[in-house]
C-alpha cells in the first residue's frame, strides 16, 4: 500500500462543492417541478444525517485500520462526500431561509447571527479536536506518534459525533411538521 499525504485532501471538499453544486441545484429544481420537493427543515435535517453518516464513513475506517494504522483512502474520501452533500443540503438552503423568513430591517443582522454560529462551530470544532491529541508515551507532546498508537483515538471521536449527529437528525426530522408549521407558509 502507497501513502497519500494528507495535502491532497484539501481539495476533496471543493472539488465535490463544484461537481455537486449544480447537482443539488438542478435536484431540487426538477424536485419542485414535480412538487416533490423536500421543506426547508427536511433539507436541514438530511445535511445532519449525511454529516452523521460522513463521521460514521471515518469512524468505520478507523476501525478497519491496518496494523501500521492505516485506513483505506476511500474511506476519507466517502466521508468528505457525504459531509460535503450534507453541506448542499444546508448552507445554502439555511441563507434561503434567513432571507425569506427574516422581518426586512433585521434581515442583514440575522444574516451576521448565522454567520456567528458558523464562527461557534469552528470554534467548537477546535474543542473536539483537542480529545484527538496524541502524546507520546512519556507524556509529551514532542513529534508525532505512530498511527498504529492513535487512529482508536480518532475512531472514538468520529463515531462520538457521528452517533450525535444521527440522533440530532432523527430528532430533526421529528421536529420537522412542527418546524414547518411556525414558518411563514409563503415562505415553503
């Protein structure tokens, strides 16, 4: 087996940004056509789900490890793919929504309040990642351990979020009939 630096995987994410983009466009386009089109909150909770499934899609890959620690790249490249259709479903659906639902001298504040969870987010994010930090045996922090000694680490932080994810979405979609019955009808 051949390693693959981890540089390359900048690109996943816009790479399928740019090839499903217009996917999702023309999807929920011939969708609406149809009348088949899925609610705003709907959308919201099947990016939840796939961000839950992409975490899954990691954490299974870490789990099937080598014994050196290493995962198979399809394994990264699935859960880039299901976290960036995830993405499709929500982002910009979300700032759709922020525009039509929001009352039009706050429209630009509630817009900065989106922006404002997405910054939390990253900031959240910084937080889960420190459960995924590696120490050497004797405690420091000095160079980077073996992937054999770490990846269970990692496994165990994916399949945390994923399972919060997933339940996040299930209690999404729940909540969707309710959701959708306090936006403003003209507004679906």
């Amino acid at each position: 087996s051949q390693e693959t630096p981890a540089s390359i995987f900048q690109a996943v994410n816009p790479v399928y940004i740019l090839l499903f983009g217009l996917v999702f466009t023309a999807l929920w386009t011939v969708l609406a056509n149809l009348r088949m089109e899925p609610s705003t909150t709907t959308k919201f909770a099947l990016g939840l789900l796939q961000l839950g499934l992409g975490f899954g899609a990691f954490w299974y890959g870490a789990h099937t490890a080598d014994g050196r620690g290493m995962v198979a790249v399809g394994w990264l490249v699935l859960g880039y793919l299901l976290h960036t259709t995830g993405e499709l479903c929500l982002s910009p659906v979300g700032l759709s929504m922020i525009t039509r639902l929001s009352p039009r001298h706050l429209v630009s504040t509630v817009m900065g309040t989106w922006f404002l969870a997405t910054a939390f987010a990253q900031f959240l994010a910084a937080i889960i990642a420190q459960f995924t930090g590696a120490t050497h045996g004797d405690g420091s922090g000095a160079g980077v351990p073996v992937p054999s000694q770490t990846v269970h680490v990692y496994g165990d932080v994916f399949r945390n979020i994923a399972i919060g994810a997933i339940a996040s979405s299930v209690i999404c979609f729940a909540l969707v009939p309710l959701l959708n019955r306090w936006m403003h009808p003209e507004a679906e």
